[in-house]
C-alpha cells in the first residue's frame, strides 16, 4: 500500500498529538506561539503539530486552525509531487536551470531528498558550478553510485570529473567498474560453456570487488555452484554405476559372490562401521552405499548412510563456524589463537572459502612478526616465510582481500608475494 507524503505529514502529527498527554507540557496558548515561530521558520509541519495539540487542548479555538495547516500541508505536497515531475521532464530535456529552479521549491518532506539529488546532477550536468566544485560533485556522486551498485551512472558522474587533482581518484574508481565489468562477462562465458566452477570463482571475485554490483553476482555465484554441484553428483553417480558393474563383472565371474551376496552386504557394512569409526566419513558413505546398491532395503546400510550425511553436514557446519572464530581472533588482535582456529578450519575442510582461510592465515602469521620480539630474529623469519606460503595458496585459489579489510602493511606484503603455480 503506498502511503503519500501527505498521509505520512498527518500520521507524524497523529502520532506526536497521541503522544502528550492533556494535563502535561505547554498550554494551548503556548503551543500557539511555537506554531508561529515554526511558520516563521517556513518549518511547517512543525506548525501543524503545535496546532494540532493545541486543538487537543482548545478545541474550539484551535481545531479549524489545525484543519487548515493540515490543508496547506496536504497542497504542499501535490505541489511538491508536481516540481520533482516538472524538474525530471527539465533534467532529461537538458533545460538544466529549469530543473535546479523548480527542484529547489522543495523544502521538505521525502520528495526533498531526490530533489536534492537531482539538483546535484543538473548542476554537473549543466557546469552551472565552476569546473573544480562540478568534478567534486562529479566524483561523490559517482562514488556514491559505485557503492550502491548503480555502475551506469557512476560512469556518467566520471565523464564530469576533468580536474587533475581528481582525476587519478576518478580513473581509479573506473578501473574497479571495468575490472567488474570484464569479471563479470568472463564468469558469463565461462557459465554458458558449461565451465562452472570457473564461472564460479569470477563471480566470487566480482562480488569481491562490488557485492551488490549490476548482474547479482553473489546470486550468479550461487547459480554456479549449484550448478556445478548438479554436474559433480552426475560424475558422482555414473562413478558408482561404474563400480556397481565391476561389481556385479567381480560377482559373474565369482561363484562363491554370486552364491552369497549377504556376504558382501556384511563385508561392506564391516568396512562402513570401521571407517565410520576411525572418522573417515567419505570411505564410511561410500561403503554403506555400495551396500544399498546391493540390496536397496537393507536397514543398516539405510541407517548408516542416513547418520553418515548427518555427521558430514555437521563437519561442515563447524568448519565454517571455526573459519569465522578464526577471522573474529584475528581483527581482535589475538593472532596466536587466529592462526589456531583458521588452521583447524584448513585441517577440517579448507574447501568454498580456503582461499580467504590461507590469506588470514598469513596475516595472523604476519602481524606476529609485526609484534615479535626484535632479538629474536630467527623465529621472526620463519613467521614470515610462513606468511608468505599462505599468501602464495591464497593467490592460487583466485582471492582477494579488499584494500580497506586490513592495514597497508599486511597488503604490501601480499603484493609482493607472487602465485606460486
């Protein structure tokens, strides 16, 4: 339900009316004297909600006058409404003075917040400004746009900035809209050739550069992966058609196998508890599996695969509950207990988000040489060799950390490591 700028004036009123109770604050009369000085102001919703509790106080002196300032507020904004649709029509039509002149009627209420947005863009637009306040217009406004996601018209804003003390500013804003741009048309290629854990690792690192960029990149990311794991269970399931046939080859040509298939079931379900046991889930699975191939009903085999999927989700759970206990450590400075945490989560699964748990990893790594003891020289490089293996694993997994996540010091050290591949 839409609710117009004037339902919401009346309800703030309502609301603040409600609100006072009769016997407590000013008087009628005082409340009189405020609307004036909020009339003076040309704050007139004010004036309305000192005439409105003063009529809650003094209906028959004050009603109508509440009644009219609700009436002139309620013109207000059809006349507000009208000048924001009058100075769009003025800003497409390049009548740019038009568009800041009618625009600047608006005084209040929401329509002054896109008017005064529109005005920014008329000005820049029409060099109503000088050259060096329009290509600071210019460049807030587009990266005001660049962090809402509205590439397109950051790109406009940029073509205003012609002021070479913000030029380099400006070019650098563009490379990150070109990087996204071809990231994200590589991901897309890659996506409509069937390469998804390739499309995959682009749009992860579009969505690095600008989450909520053109195109939902997380959302593509998503897409991909899905995908991906569609193609993944399909390899999965013809690999156990695979071993199902030599199998059943092993069982034709094994007469004893053929005799006694129980047997094998028992033999699988051996292994499956063993495995199960000493933690080794994928082996566990795959057993318990391989014995529902033979027998599709069996009950512990049913029960085993069932509590097996159980245990691996959990695994993964806490890997990613350990990854984040892991990089909370780390922006609290604890880098010892950091390293701890993000090397169980590598130990644990080190899968989706690996590349980001071997970069943190380095940088815990790092920051203890930071704040290592100067004497001890030894320890210090061996932490920083460290760091730089983890560094070099991040960079081959396609990561990268945003400049403003951590301190210069930590990225001059990742720039100067290279992909070890």
């Amino acid at each position: 339900m839409r609710i117009t700028l004037t339902a919401m004036l009346l309800l703030a009123v309502s609301a603040i009316v409600a609100q006072t109770p009769p016997h407590l604050g000013p008087s009628a009369d005082e409340l009189r004297d405020l609307a004036k000085k909020a009339r003076k102001s040309e704050d007139f919703p004010g004036e309305a909600n000192y005439l409105c509790q003063a009529a809650q106080l003094d209906a028959n002196k004050y009603q109508k006058k509440c009644e009219r300032a609700q009436d002139d507020l309620q013109k207000m904004a059809a006349q507000f409404q009208a000048d924001l649709d009058t100075g769009r029509r003025e800003l497409q039509s390049k009548d740019y003075s038009g568009a800041v002149r009618d625009l600047s009627k608006i005084t209040f209420g929401p329509p002054k917040e896109q008017a005064q947005a529109l005005i920014i863009q008329a000005r820049i637009e029409g060099a109503l400004l000088p050259p060096e306040q329009v290509s600071q217009l210019a460049l807030a406004a587009a990266d005001t746009a660049y962090s809402q996601g509205d590439f397109d018209k950051a790109e406009v804003m940029l073509k205003h900035v012609q002021s070479p003390s913000m030029k380099a500013a400006a070019n650098q804003l563009g490379a990150h809209i070109n990087l996204y741009r071809t990231t994200m048309k590589e991901a897309e290629s890659l996506a409509q050739g069937g390469d998804f854990k390739g499309a995959a690792e682009k749009y992860r690192a579009a969505a690095t550069i600008r989450p909520n960029g053109p195109g939902k990149p997380l959302e593509r990311l998503q897409n991909a992966l899905d995908a991906q794991a569609k193609v993944d269970q399909e390899k999965a399931r013809q690999a156990a058609f695979q071993q199902q046939a030599q199998q059943a080859q092993a069982a034709a040509e094994s007469a004893q196998a053929q005799a006694n298939a129980l047997e094998k079931i028992k033999g699988l379900l051996r292994i499956a508890r063993r495995d199960e046991a000493a933690g080794n889930l994928k082996g566990a699975l795959q057993a318990y599996e391989s014995a529902l191939v033979l027998d599709n009903r069996q009950a512990e085999a049913l029960a085993g695969e069932k509590r097996v999927l159980e245990q691996v989700k959990n695994t993964e759970k806490s890997a990613e509950t350990t990854l984040v206990e892991g990089i909370t450590e780390f922006y609290a400075s604890r880098f010892d207990i950091a390293e701890e945490a993000i090397g169980r989560y590598l130990q644990l699964r080190g899968g989706e988000h690996a590349g980001a748990a071997h970069f943190y990893l380095g940088a815990s790594l790092l920051c203890q040489v930071f704040l290592a003891d100067p004497k001890n020289a030894t320890n210090a490089s061996d932490l920083r060799h460290q760091a730089e293996d983890q560094f070099g694993l991040a960079k081959q997994l396609r990561f990268v950390p945003l400049p403003t996540a951590v301190s210069p010091k930590i990225l001059a050290a990742w720039d100067q490591v290279t992909d070890s591949k």
